[in-house]
C-alpha cells in the first residue's frame, strides 16, 4: 500500500492527478485594466447606445403613430409608446385594393429581380474567375471603368424606350439586372474555391455550366446570400424607376403607393377603402405611418434569416484573389 502512494506521488510530485511529473498550473490572474481603458469603453458603449437610438427611435416613432387613435397623433413630443392602442389604420391599409396591387407588383418584381441577378451575376463572375479566359483583364477592366463612369438617366430612359419597355414590368428588372459591384463580389468569392475540385470535374468531363451550377454554386452559398439580400433589398425599395417607366396605376409598385400616399396626406388609401373600415380614430399621419411599417416588415422578418451569411459572404467576396 505504501508502495503504491509512493510510486504515485513519484509520478506525479506536483499533485495534479494527471501522472505527468509536472506541477498543476496555477491559475492567473487578470491584468488590472487602467482607468484609460474603462474611460474608453465607457466612451464606446455611449457613443454605440445614442447611434442604436437614433437608429431605432424613427421606426419606433412610425410603429407608435400607426398604431395611436386619433387623439394621441396630435400631441406633441416624442412618441415612444401608444397610449389608445388601435388597429384601425392598419386595417385601413390592408383593406385598401390598391396597397394590395401595389404589394403584388413589389413581390413580383423582387422575386423576379433576384432570381435573374443571381443567374446572370454568376454567369459573368464564373468566367472572370478563371485565370486562363481569353481577355479576362480587359474585361475586368471595363467592369471597374463602369463604376467610375456611366450615361446617366437620359441615356438609360431613351434605351428602355427604344426596348419597347415602358409601361412594362421588364423596365423595373433588366435594366438593374447585372451589377458591377456584384459581379466583382461574386468573382472573388469563387477565385477562392479551390481549382482542384474544378480541374478535376473538367477531367470527369464535366461541361463548364455544369461545374457552375453543381459545384460553384452550391459551395457559395454566402455571397448568394449577400448578393440576393442587396438586390432584394435594392427592388423592394426600388421607387424612381418605376416614376419614369410606369404609367399604368395597375403596375405601380409599393413604394411609389408609399411616396403619393405620404405625399398626398393618404388620399390613394382612402379612395381605395371600404368607409366601414376606417373610423375616427384614424388620421391621415396613422394610415401613413401604417403604410410605411407594412412596406418595411417583409425585409425585417427576412433579413435575420440570411444574416448568418451575410458577414462571411462580405469578408470572403471582397478578399481579391
């Protein structure tokens, strides 16, 4: 028995149980941090805290508005919380037949939008990537040349006409279709995929839309993420276009519902409204700020859901390979 606690204690002389023959690590303690650093973080988290209200409160302010009685808009000062909860403005809204065209559109033209960014996107990023493309670098250059210079609005207004496309949902799509920023984005982002796994499916012969759309595409998932989200986003918000293409009430998109409802103290919603729905508790400033909230609530509902990709996307897409 002795023996035994001997030879354990010769295995182990620092008493750390593991039988190394090296004493237990002493834990450290922290560094003292100096009244420089706390006065700076304190500093940061200020400065963090009055940009998070100021970037908060507005929508704040416009969810409160649109859901206070008539009463409550007319006061002064700030708005934070509604003190007569009422829905009746966004009823309002919803039972509006031209919100509900409006919404349509929007939700045609992002989806469409989208769906043919990310296929033309990735078509033209795919062969820049390559390093052995004929001309790849002249063709890069004029890629960056487009971001410093373009024709302006005249130009772009006289090619849709001659298209044929006023009046027509295609002139809220292709015109915005291919960005430069996010061919260049896509393209690093797939410089970064190792050659082997593209070498190595050419020799299984694999064609190059095949390697695209069943290699590239699936490991890139991050800058799809990002570059759908941009241009999701881009159409979803998307409202001087359709003032100069669209003339037809029937095609006019949510935004441009939003803009002459703000503009026109929501004369568009009460044309288009059942009296039954709306009551003396709402006003004007209520049905606009219901509006406005029911435009913005897709895009945050969705956002969190790709926001996961968003960070890797940025950081591995603008990494030049």
């Amino acid at each position: 028995m002795a023996l035994n606690t001997a030879t354990k204690i010769a295995a182990d002389p620092g008493g750390d149980g593991v039988g190394t023959g090296r004493p237990a690590p002493v834990p450290r303690r922290g560094r003292r941090r100096s009244t420089g650093e706390w006065v700076a973080d304190v500093l940061v988290v200020a400065v963090l805290s009055v940009l998070a209200i100021a970037t908060l409160y507005p929508f704040l302010f416009e969810l409160t508005i649109s859901l206070s009685s008539a009463g409550d808009t007319q006061q002064p000062g700030l708005h934070i919380l509604p003190m007569h909860p009422t829905v009746a403005a966004w009823h309002a809204v919803l039972s509006s037949s031209g919100i509900l065209h409006a919404y349509l559109n929007t939700i045609v033209r992002t989806a469409a939008a989208t769906a043919i960014t990310l296929v033309l996107t990735a078509m033209m990023a795919y062969p820049l990537a390559q390093r052995t493309f004929p001309h790849r670098r002249v063709l890069n250059f004029l890629l960056l040349f487009s971001l410093l210079f373009s024709g302006g609005f005249i130009p772009l207004f006289l090619l849709v006409k001659n298209l044929g496309l006023l009046d027509s949902r295609w002139s809220l799509i292709l015109p915005g279709a291919v960005g430069a920023m996010n061919v260049i984005l896509m393209r690093n982002f797939f410089q970064a995929i190792p050659a082997e796994l593209i070498d190595a499916a050419r020799t299984d012969g694999a064609s190059e839309m095949r390697i695209l759309f069943t290699i590239v595409l699936p490991l890139s998932k991050p800058v799809l993420a990002v570059v759908g989200l941009w241009t999701a986003l881009a159409n979803w918000n998307a409202w001087f276009d359709a003032l100069l293409y669209i003339n037809d009430p029937h095609k006019q998109v949510l935004q441009m519902f939003i803009r002459n409802t703000v503009v026109t103290q929501a004369n568009p919603i009460l044309s288009g409204t059942n009296p039954g729905f709306l009551d003396s508790a709402s006003t004007t400033q209520s049905l606009s700020a219901a509006a406005v909230m029911i435009a913005t609530l897709p895009i945050i509902v969705l956002y969190p859901f790709l926001q996961k990709y968003f960070a890797r996307g940025i950081l591995l897409g603008s990494v030049k390979g």
